[in-house]
C-alpha cells in the first residue's frame, strides 16, 4: 500500500489506520508461520506487509506530534 493511500484512509479517521494495522500484525504472523512450515508461495509478501506497518507506524506518530505542538 502507498504512503498515499494510507494518508487518505487517515482522512476518515485514525480508527481506520488502527484496523488497517491490526489486519496486517495478523496477516504478517500468519506468513510467518507459513514460512516456517514451508508452505510460503511469495517470500516478499514478508517485506512489502512489514514496510506497510512501518509506513502506518509513521503516519500515526506523525499525528500524535501534530496534536502535541497544537
């Protein structure tokens, strides 16, 4: 997912950010446990849902020190 997109699912609200990162946390563990039983079909689903989560991390921290200089 583009950072833009993410900014744009900020617009209607953070709640959604915070769902968007609980689905990912549980998709990141299920590919997880698919690697480790071997059963994985596309390695780098791994990078691209771990840099998602990173680029949601920043997008809410961002927020949080917007609020904090207001």
């Amino acid at each position: 997912m583009k950072a833009k997109e993410l900014r744009e699912l900020r617009q209607n609200g953070p709640q959604d950010l915070h769902a968007k990162l609980d689905d990912l946390k549980a998709e990141l563990f299920n590919l997880r446990f698919q690697l480790a039983t071997g059963q994985l079909e596309n390695p780098m689903r791994i990078r691209e849902v771990k840099k998602s989560i990173a680029q949601i991390k920043t997008i809410l921290r961002e927020e949080e020190l917007r609020a904090f200089e207001q």
